[in-house]
C-alpha cells in the first residue's frame, strides 16, 4: 500500500498537457466535443432501436404460459407460422410428463380505426379461453367475455389515436369495430405494447378466430402450446417429442422459441443489418471527426513536442499527451451525447410506443465504444508525432 503512494503524489502533480493543449483552442475542442457526441446519439439510438426491436417483438413470447412450443419447421417468426395438423396436439399428449396441449392462432388483420375509420394492421391472437395462454392478468379476467360470439379484447397500448376507444371501454360501455370487413365487440383491455410487425394486439378465443378468418382451417394451427406435469424435465420431454411426432413439426423451448424470433429479426430481414450498420457508421464518424482534431492539434505543436524530444522525452511521453487528449474528448462527448438520448428516448416512446429505454449496459458499451474510437483515432494521429525529427524543426 505504501508503494503506491508515491506513484499518486507523482501524478497528482503531473501537468496535465492533455488538457492544457485542449483547452488552449476552445472553439476546436468544442466541435471535438460536438461530433463525437453526435457519434454516441448515432449509436445509442441505433443500440436503442435494435433492443425495441427484439423486446417489442417477443413481449408475446415471454407471456406465454408454457412449456414448449410446437411449430411448423417452415415456420419464419410469430406472424408467419403457417400451420401443422392439429392432431400433433393430441399425440403430443400420448406422451409422459405432458400435461395439456393447446392450439394457437396468430395472424396479422386489417383493423378499422373506430374513432378515425382508417385501417391498419393488429396482430389477432386466438386461444382456447379455458387453458389461460398468457400470463397478463387482464385477459385471464375476461375470459368469459371473449367466449361470446364475435368479442375480442385490445390492447390498450396500440400504436394510434384510440385514446376515445379506450376510455369508453375502460368505462364498461361496448365498442364496436371491423376486422377483416367483420363487425366485432371490444369488451375489455389489456397491455402489451406495439411492435415492428404490428402496431397492436386483438385477443379471443379460438372459435372467434375462426371466425374471422373463415379461410384458416379448423383441423390446422399455428402453434401449439404444451405444458408439463410438475417436475418433468422440459428438455428430457423435448427430446421425447422430437423423436415422437413427425417431422412436420418443430419442438422448442419457450427460450428457444424468444431466440427463435430474435433470430428471424436479426439475420433474416435488413432491419437488423440496418441498426449494426448504423452504430458502425457511428463508430467511423467518430474515429474521423477525433482523428481530425488530433491530428490538427499535433500539427499546430509540431514545433514543442520536437523540443521535447530534443530534453530528452522519449515517443512513449509524447504519445501519452495525444492518448490523454483523446481519453479526455472521449468523456466530454460521451456526456452530452448520453444527455440527448435520454430525450431521444423519450420522444420516440412517445411517438410510437416502442420500449425505448437507457440502460447501464447500454451506457457502458457506448462508452466503452467511444473510449476504444477515441484511442484509435490517437493512434493513428500519432503517426506524425513519431516521425518528428528536432534536427528537421530547428
């Protein structure tokens, strides 16, 4: 311990030249500061973005109430699952440590807006009202309402103007609207929120899904939920299924079934590729903008750090000064950069819905991003620090 007191008196007394140097020229460092804030907005946004994106579309997923999760092998993502036979259902249940297999419907419709009669796209969410499907406390209170013919509940959290809708169902009073150029009643709410595939959610029952989709036949599903026996392994049950049923349905767990749907947002649409590409492109714009003003700085002092070097400073000392500067832009922009996102955020919740949040996380890696582009950006401006020769300056 008391070695390491003379090493801290030393650099608390250190000059910081880092500093000095930058703040010799405010105007430079303040556009410094600006761009490379700039490149952290750039990034946490598309950070944020790529995060709403697999958390929006796979809140469904996590409130499931089930064990496993059988689809079609052919199956790309929530609302485009296609259909295997129902019967899988029933075999499925021939196997031990099964305890209920129930179908799933999911397909995306055209909603009419009741208040502004304009249409848009609600996934519609169909279930057996007697095997609860959802652990959100709000469907399961109105189970009994959407086994009447031709009911549904809606989410509260729908990207659009429905704020008169909601406030009339929230009062008992009925509501009605078109799905797919059919007449239904809105009797109750829930809430999960808007996604990238859809801007809300209808629920009901099987029947009425049928219903409304005449063309779905009755002896095929989307999906099938199975729940185990207390204490069965869900992989040992998996497993089982999988050499069970036929190979015209996939078996996965409720958390490969999430990954199942991140991966479909993530490797098989360019949204995906589309957010990396712009937190890189964030990254390079930050490396330029810090290597300009470092490599402006280094120019305009060319002339002291060559009489440095003729003391007797070695490169290593000098090259300290350049990496100072850009550790020291890297907190200065970082700081306003993680100020604006937070209203970004905000602002972009609001607007649409989506659960764009800051997190720790997500702080640290841009900062972790911007002190490794600050650091790249001082290596290579140090380049011409190194070839600096006091014989060529004087």
């Amino acid at each position: 311990m008391i070695g390491l007191i003379k090493p801290l008196q030393q650099l608390r007394r250190r000059t910081s030249l880092g500093w000095l140097q930058l703040s010799h020229d405010k105007g430079r460092m303040l556009v410094a500061v600006a761009g490379i804030a700039f490149a952290d907005v750039l990034m946490f946004m598309q950070l944020g973005f790529q995060n709403a994106l697999y958390t929006s579309n796979t809140r469904l997923h996590q409130s499931l109430q089930t064990d496993l999760v059988l689809i079609h092998p052919q199956a790309r993502n929530l609302i485009n699952l296609s259909s295997f036979p129902r019967r899988r259902l029933y075999q499925a249940m021939n196997v031990p440590g099964v305890k209920s297999a129930e179908p799933l419907y999911v397909k995306i419709a055209n909603w009419k807006n009741p208040e502004t009669r304009r249409e848009t796209s609600l996934m519609v969410v169909g279930f057996n009202p007697d095997r609860p499907a959802f652990a959100l406390p709000e469907v399961n209170q109105n189970l009994s309402a959407i086994k009447l013919p031709d009911t549904v509940l809606f989410d509260r959290a729908s990207r659009g103007e429905y704020q008169g809708t909601i406030a009339q169902i929230a009062e008992g009073k009925a509501v009605k609207a078109e799905v797919e150029r059919r007449t239904i009643n809105v009797s109750g709410l829930f809430t999960v929120g808007a996604s990238f595939a859809a801007d809300g959610i209808l629920m009901t029952s099987d029947q009425n899904y049928l219903r409304l989709f005449p063309r779905q036949n009755a002896t095929s599903v989307n999906a099938g939920l199975i729940q185990l026996q207390p204490g069965a392994d869900p992989v040992e049950v998996q497993q089982v299924l999988k050499a069970y049923l036929p190979a015209d349905v996939k078996v996965l767990t409720k958390e490969e079934f999430i990954d199942f749907e991140k991966n479909y947002w993530a490797k098989n649409t360019a949204i995906g590729f589309v957010f990396n590409l712009g937190v890189a492109m964030g990254f390079v714009v930050g490396v330029i903008i810090v290597y300009q003003v470092l490599s402006t700085d280094v120019s305009d002092h060319m002339g002291e750090y060559a009489t440095f070097k003729a003391m007797g400073y070695r490169n290593v000392y000098l090259l300290g000064i350049v990496f100072e500067e850009a550790l020291i832009l890297s907190v200065l922009g970082f700081l306003p950069g993680v100020g604006v996102s937070f209203g970004l955020y905000s602002l972009t919740r609001n607007a649409t819905n989506l659960p764009l949040y800051m997190t720790l996380l997500r702080a640290f890696i841009v900062l972790l991003l911007n002190v490794i582009m600050c650091t790249i950006s001082g290596a290579i401006a140090t380049r011409k620090l190194q070839a600096a020769d006091p014989a060529d300056m004087f």
